[in-house]
C-alpha cells in the first residue's frame, strides 16, 4: 500500500498510431505506483496536488518510457553472439548446437540465465518470450531467477526429437518434461509456459502433432516457433511435406496456428499465410538484426500491416546482434527504407512495447504504463552520449526519438524499473 512517484518526461503508446492510436506524452509528468501497478499518468501540474507527500523521484531531462518487450530470444546462445561466417543452417550445426549441449550442465545454466537477465535489464528490456534449451531445468535455471527479480518473463523447453545426437529429446520426454514445467512454472509470480518446438525440420510429425495437443489442454500457455526465416531451411521444409500449401501450412496441420502463436521471422511469407496468420490471431517477431546478420531477408512489414497480422521486435540473440530494442529498432528502420517504407519512430515504440506486448497476450497487463498495468519502465537518457546530447537538444518529440531509435543502445538506458522497484541503474547514473 505504499505510494511513489516518478517525475519526468512520460511517452508511451498503448495503441498501434497506425490505426489511429494516441501518444500519450506528458513533457513534464508524474507516474504514480503503488505495489508494483501504475496509479496515475499525467501531467505533473495536474497530479502533483492529488499525491502531494508522495516521495517523488525526480529525473529531470530524462524520458520515461514502458519497459521494452522482446518477442524472441535465445538465452542459451547469449555467448555465442557475434559468430563468424554461415547462415541459418550451418550456423547452427557450427555454433549454436554445441553452445546449447552444455546446457546439460545445471551449474552452466544458472550462470547464463542470470547474465542473460542482466543484459535484459541494462538494455531497458522488462518482459521477454525466450527459448531455452532441450534440457527442462534450463527452464528451470531461467525461470529461477526471473522469479527472484519479479520479471515477467515467458519461456519453454525446446521441443526436438529430430534434433542433433548430442541436442535431442524423445516424443514422450518431450511432452512429459513440458507438462511437468508447466505444472511448475506456468502463472506462478509473472512468469508464462510457452511450448517451444524449434521448427519444422528438429521434430518428427509425432513431436509436432503432440505441441498441437500440449496448447489445446493447456488454454494459456503460448506456442512459441520459427517460421520462413531462410531459403534453404524453406526448402527442406518444402521438400519433407511437398502437399503442404507453404510452411505456415505445416504448422496449421499439426494445430500449431492459433491466437497464442508466435512465429520468430516470417521474412518470406505468402500473402496466404499472412492471411491465415491474421485469421488466426497469430503474432511475428521481427527480427532485424538476426535478419540481415545471418543474411535471411528482409522482413515486409507493411505486407503484415496490409493483412493486420500482429507484431512485436524480437532481437534474436545470439543470431541478432544486440540485446538493445532501441539497436534492434534502427535496423528495423533501415530494413524498411530498403523495402521503401520508413517506420516512425512513435510506431516503433509502439511495436517495442504496448505491440510486443499483445503479440505476447499480456498486452492487458504490460507495454502501456496505462493506470492497473504493472509498473515495468525505462528511464531514458536523450543526452546519453555526446553525439545524442547534440542531436536532440532542442529537438521535436518525434526527433529525439527517431535519434534515440537510430544511435541509442544500453548507454541511453539510464535506470529500468520492474514492478516499480529500481532493477539497474547505469554507473554514472545511480
Ligand atoms: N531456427 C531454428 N533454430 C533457430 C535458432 O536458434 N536461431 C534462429 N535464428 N533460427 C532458428
Ligand atoms: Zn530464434
């Protein structure tokens, strides 16, 4: 029942600005909290008397913002970030595999896990849809530490019986260790289960029909894929079912295309699985980093706009190349101009935060900062270098964030807050 307050700049998009959705920008606001839920959100003049004697914290030239949602990434290749040379396929053979395989060992795990959540926490990152590995108590390790920082944080046990000898479990380990991780984990703190198969080509049909069965009984729980991310993995998923109309197909005939479905990629999709994508409810993470890292394609955009497919940002680590949205946002944008659309910067704060949260399903509670959603924000430093101190001063709104969204990383991240509580501060900013 405590009451704090936090005075700055407030921004935040709860609705998609190209439906018509309002941004909602106090240059001198006031958030109110109380026991982790947003109380107020308005000007500071127009609050300050109603919560006088609220300890307020002030950050003057500062930018509050939602706490950043990333729709898909790898925890367990966080030290494989950065590997030279293949693209999708080979890449995993040589770099990622092997990583994932020393997830067998409980004590690695828990290392990363917490590495992985401080990284989340230093970018502005405060939900996330993360794969784990094969192995349950990589969940485990994940899920234990997300819990002790109040993070909501969704993830699962990757599902791969076709996988390599050395990353692979079995049809019933699969479905046993899944239902038993949600039994566990699943709504417990703010954690979410999310069935993970990999993707087509790691599971035997068997393995795909049983993730169908695993999201009908469980009526919560996200389904969590790839999807269209590369031509050869297209093709061989093209050449394992020859009567399937695309890849989306694949996965609708096993049950797996649905309203809690997330699909990592989507680069090269037809308009028919955009369709079905849209009927379904389905959401894509976009993936731009990862995209042009491991030379996959370009993600349309305004083809998914065109179908009213939802969307959020996935940074993809370790095939992305940031653990920053505001990173992953640049490039999002220098995809666009390469596909001839310019995305605004308010739509990719939208897309980053209140979008990534309805791809999620937990747009309700999370992404908007609006008064009952949980209090997950990021304190914003416009003047974080000495370039973007130069760059914005005096700028528009719309400007220093475009100049936000094009030069800032971790550094404009001066403090994130979780459930109203301080998670990380930057060094010179504590
Ligand atoms: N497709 C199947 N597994 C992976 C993975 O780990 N990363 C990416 N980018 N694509 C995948
Ligand atoms: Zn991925």
């Amino acid at each position: 029942m405590t009451l704090t307050a936090f005075r700055a700049e407030l921004l935040s998009v709860p609705e998609d600005p190209a439906g018509g959705g309002e941004i909602r920008h106090h240059a001198d606001g006031l958030l109110v909290v109380e026991d982790g839920h947003v109380v107020a959100f308005g000007a500071y003049a127009d609050l300050a008397e109603r919560f006088a004697g609220v300890p307020v914290t002030h950050f003057p030239g500062k930018t509050i913002v939602p706490g950043f949602v990333d729709c898909h990434v790898h925890y367990p290749q966080t030290d494989r970030i950065a590997s030279h040379g293949e693209q999708l396929l080979e890449w995993l053979d040589r770099h990622i595999f092997p990583e994932e395989a020393r997830f067998a060992d409980r004590t690695h795990a828990d290392l990363l896990a917490g590495v992985f959540l401080d990284e989340l926490l230093r970018n502005g990152t405060t939900s996330a849809l993360v794969f784990a590995t094969v192995h349950a108590q990589s969940v485990d390790a994940l899920f234990e530490v997300a819990l002790a920082r109040d993070m909501r944080i969704i993830s699962g046990k990757v599902l791969m019986d076709q996988g390599p000898l050395t990353l692979h479990d079995t049809v019933d380990d699969g479905r046993a260790d899944t239902e038993a991780l949600i039994a566990k984990w699943h709504g417990r703190g703010r954690l979410g289960y999310a069935v993970t198969p990999r993707f087509v080509l790691t599971s035997s049909d068997a393995q795909l029909a049983d993730a169908g069965a695993l999201l009908k009984a469980h009526p919560d729980v996200l389904l969590h894929t790839h999807l269209a991310e590369n031509h050869g993995e297209i093709a061989a998923v093209a050449a394992r079912f020859p009567d399937a109309a695309d890849y989306l197909d694949v996965y609708d005939r096993f049950g797996l295309v649905g309203p809690r479905s997330v699909f990592a990629h989507c680069v090269h999709v037809s308009d028919r699985a955009m369709a079905r994508m849209a009927e379904a409810g389905s959401g894509i993470a976009f993936c731009a980093t990862s995209n042009l890292f491991l030379g996959s394609g370009l993600f349309d955009l305004a083809q998914a706009d065109a179908h009213g497919v939802k969307v959020g940002i996935g940074t993809d680590v370790g095939a992305g190349t940031s653990f920053s949205i505001l990173a992953t946002l640049g490039e999002a944008y220098k995809v666009g101009q390469l596909r001839g659309t310019s995305l605004d910067p308010f739509r990719a704060l939208y897309l980053a935060t209140a979008g990534g949260a309805k791809t999620l399903g937990i747009g309700d509670r999370i992404g908007g900062l609006q008064p009952g959603q949980e209090a997950d924000f990021v304190v914003l430093d416009p003047a974080a270098t000495p370039l973007l101190a130069r760059r914005t001063a005096g700028a528009s709104l719309h400007d220093r964030l475009f100049a936000l969204q094009i030069l800032g990383d971790d550094r404009a991240v001066a403090h994130t807050y979780i459930a109203g509580n301080r998670a990380y501060s930057r060094q010179d900013s504590l």
